[in-house]
C-alpha cells in the first residue's frame, strides 16, 4: 500500500525543543491513548499497538514546526 494512504497522527510531545526518547515517547503515546479512550501496548521500542493496530513510532523533527521535535504514529 503507499505511504499516503495510510493513516498516521502526530501525537502531543512536550517540550518539543527537546529530541524525544523511547521512554517519553511511549509516556506521550500513552497518554494520548488514554485521553482519547483507546487501549495500547509497546510490543517493541518502535512500534505501538493502538486499539489492535500496529503502527511504526517516530520520533524526530516534525515537519512544519521550525525545528521542535515531535513523536508521530504511522499504520503499517
């Protein structure tokens, strides 16, 4: 399937001008999860199960924001 078709979210990541580790990722997936009503579990450092689908972790500069870091969610 192309990359454009699938679904991904960028998920809120404070402070943004920090580069996010693996566990303040996971924490920020979490909360997310949470706040919206979702169940997830971490299977591995880069990948999340969200609701029983599998998404890849990013965590990097997010596109746009003039250089803040952010962690983005994308189906695989």
């Amino acid at each position: 399937m192309l990359n454009f078709l699938k679904k991904a979210f960028w998920v809120p990541y404070e402070p943004a001008d920090v580069y996010p580790t693996v566990e303040k990722a996971h924490q920020a997936i979490a909360a997310h999860c949470e706040k919206n009503g979702w169940s997830c579990t971490f299977p591995s450092d880069d990948e999340v199960l969200i609701d029983g689908k599998s998404y890849d972790i990013y965590r990097g500069y997010e596109s746009g924001s003039r250089g803040n870091y952010g962690v983005k969610c994308r189906e695989k």
